[in-house]
C-alpha cells in the first residue's frame, strides 16, 4: 500500500513520496522516539522541515536538510481542564475515539480521519459547516521545538499565538496541541441526489444552512449536484429543493463504490463516525489524483458557482470531483477564512500535473475578482505576491517567522518561493 512507502519508511530509508505519489522528498527520514531526542535532532540540524501524513500535494514539506517525523514520539492523550492534550503525529481518528469514550467531542473534522493532527493543523485544513471553523480553530495551545532545540508553548493570550497554528512549518517542529473540546453529540448523515446545480447559486444559503456540517459534489458540468448533509436532527424530508434521498450509500466520485464512505442513510451515530466522510480503518482511495481549493467570501458565493459552471467544460478531461463546503471565520494569520465567513472549493483532478497546471492558471484568473485565496497544502498556480495580496496578514507572518527563526533553520524551497523573507 502507496502509505508504507511514504510515511512508514524506517530510519535511514529513503522516503519515496507524499500519499498521492506526485512529490518525491530530497531527504531520507528521520524517525526520533522521545521529545529529548528530538530538541538533539533539531538543533544540530542546518535545515529541518516535518513530514506529517503526506497528504499535502505540493512540496510544502520537502527539504535538502533533516527530514523527519513525529509520529514515533510517545503517544499523548490527556484530557484536562483546558481541553485534550494530544501528541502531534497522532492521526485525528486516534483521537477522536479516545474522546467519544470520554463523553467528549471535537466542533469539527476533515473529511479523512488519517491525517495528523499537528499536519492539519499546520495547514489550514478544514471540514464544513456555517458556524464551523477550520481544525486549527479548535487550537488553545502550542508546543514546540525552535531552532535552537528548546521547547517553547503558545497559548491563545501569547500575542504571537494567531500567527503560530497555521505556521505551514515556518516557526518549529510541533510537538503537542492542546484542543477544545465539548459534550459528545450524535450526527446522522443523510445523503440527496438530483439537487439542480443552478440551486447552488440561488439556493445557497438554503443547502449549506440546511445541517451541521454539509457537502455538496459536482463536476460543474452534470446538471444535477449530490449534497451530503451531516445532521443533529434525525428528521429529513424524502425531497428537498428538486432533490430526493439516496437510495443507497454513496462516494463522493459517482463511479466509484462507497464501502469506505462512513455511515449514511440517516442512521445516527457518533460525531467521530460521520463527520468524516471515509471511515479510518480504510484507505479512502489509492492516492492517483492531484488536489487543489480555493476560499472565497461566502457573500461572494452565487457568483463563485456561476464562475464554475462557466468554466465546466474545460474540466472534462481532469476533474474527478468538486466539492463545495462552508467555514466560519476565525483570527488565524494564515487561515483560508481568517477574517472572512468563507466558501470552500475543492477539486480532486487526475493526476497529470501537465494537464491540470493551464487550467488551474485559468480558474485562478476566473476567480480573481472574488479574492479567491489559494490552500497552502495543495496544487495552485498564484505567486508570492498574490498570496499576500489574499492572505493580508502575510507581511506579519513572514515578520514572526523572521524573529522566531532568524537564521531560516525551518525555511525550504517552497516557503522561499511563496512566503520570501
């Protein structure tokens, strides 16, 4: 399985690629099992960068220094008053059951369990809902390792806190996060085909309002759009806005089958067991895509989906799926929705960057006009001086980067290229 290559490798090995197979790393991976061994590691090291789960598209985690990851470090999972204290290679699936046996829950989950908490986290990564913010949202403290191999903990009075959680790497290596947490709730997910796809402009504040956390999938071409409501609410209407409920399970890719995909038909269960849409004991597809998102203002959204409709035909030879999702706006520095309630587009291409790369210049200058900020983890044609235009807290990013890490101990290729000291 493409994963034990990637992120499993022993020390010493040469690590082959991220989870879809289209980066391969420059380095060998480093595996260190204590935190005491790894203050040594980072600190006689000239260059250093973190490799989580690998499911980043782009080289945001490669380096020509130390390589390495956290996901041998003593397993941390301590419930206290300020939250749950996890370790930062822990996948969020680790987690998330550890804290339903407690009574206990996270606001929100991605739509893969597999990834890493501290690589979500770093990222920006995110799932949906209108009162929902991104994963890092739910951070209240942050340890980690700085260049000189001390450790250093942030917490949300620090006034360097906001710019320190989506850090994409920039500020140490990430060693443990504590999270908020709240009362276990129970989900049940309904899915509706058939929904016209020119309702996601019109109706949209009627769909994305319509559950806790909803999803709706297309290709911008097929006239009719699937929505994946994810409910507190056990009731559901058999139609709704020109839909009707599934009558079976489904994947986000019509084509393929949905024995991964977690639970649906309305049954309720565990927040852990429908929030995600792939369940964790399975691998959620075999890695050969390319992914990019885009973030737009949610007041802005109509005209988003009349921009891709627009644009439909050019993705007929490359797009798996689109996903459209919303997410509630937070202070993080970096965040896709800092300072802005915020509209989500997702697109799973094939993977032939070739291919993907004239149509993505394409979309970026369609979306242009609506501010549309490119994901940090994924593949995006924008340059650095439109990522600052996007992300207006860039300036003071790259400023706390500078003063945290003075000599660009934790600077690569990419963040040279994108965020320039």
């Amino acid at each position: 399985m493409k994963e034990s290559q990637q992120v499993g490798a022993t020390k010493g090995s040469a690590v082959v690629a991220n989870w879809a197979g289209n980066v391969e790393f420059s380095s060998v991976l480093e595996r260190p099992r204590s935190v005491a061994e790894l203050q040594e590691l980072v600190a006689r090291s000239a260059k250093v960068r973190v490799l989580g789960t690998g499911h980043s598209f782009n080289r945001i985690a490669d380096t020509t220094g130390t390589l390495l990851t956290v996901a041998d470090l003593p397993r941390v999972i301590d419930i206290g008053p300020n939250g749950v204290t996890v370790s930062a290679g822990l996948r969020y699936g680790e987690i998330t059951a550890a804290l339903q046996a407690q009574g206990l829950a996270l606001h929100n989950l991605g739509s893969l369990p597999h990834i890493s908490v501290a690589g979500a986290c770093s990222t920006g990564t995110h799932g949906s809902g209108d009162a929902n913010g991104p994963l890092a949202d739910a951070v209240n403290a942050i340890t980690f390792v700085n260049a000189a191999g001390d450790l250093v903990t942030l917490t949300r009075d620090d006034p360097d806190f906001n710019g320190s959680i989506i850090s994409l790497g920039a500020l140490g290596v990430t060693v443990s996060l504590t999270l908020d947490v709240q009362p276990a709730y129970e989900l049940s997910q309904v899915v509706y085909d058939g929904l016209p796809v020119e309702r996601l402009a019109t109706d949209f504040d009627a769909i994305m309002s319509s559950a806790y956390s909803v999803s709706a999938f297309t290709d911008w071409a097929d006239p009719e759009v699937m929505v994946w409501r994810k409910q507190k609410s056990p009731d559901f209407p058999a139609g709704w806005l020109g839909a009707k409920v599934a009558d079976g399970p489904r994947h986000p890719i019509k084509a393929m089958p949905a024995d991964h995909a977690t639970q649906q038909g309305g049954v309720a269960g565990p927040w852990n067991e429908r929030l995600p849409h792939f369940r964790l004991e399975f691998t959620p597809s075999n890695g050969d895509e390319l992914q990019s998102e885009y973030f737009v203002p949610r007041a802005r959204a109509a005209e988003a989906v009349d921009v891709l409709r627009a644009l439909g035909n050019q993705f007929a030879e490359i797009i798996q799926v689109s996903e459209v999702r919303t997410i509630a706006a937070d202070d993080l520095w970096l965040s896709p929705s800092q300072g802005r309630d915020t509209v989500a587009l997702h697109f799973t291409w094939i993977q032939n960057e070739a291919a993907v790369r004239p149509v993505l210049v394409a979309l970026e200058e369609a979306l242009a006009p609506l501010d549309a900020r490119p994901h940090w983890g994924k593949v995006f044609a924008a340059d650095a001086v439109t990522l600052a235009e996007r992300y207006p807290k860039v300036p003071d990013f790259i400023a706390l980067a500078a003063r945290r890490d003075p000599d660009g101990k934790f600077r690569n290729d990419y963040l040279d290229t994108f965020l320039p000291a």
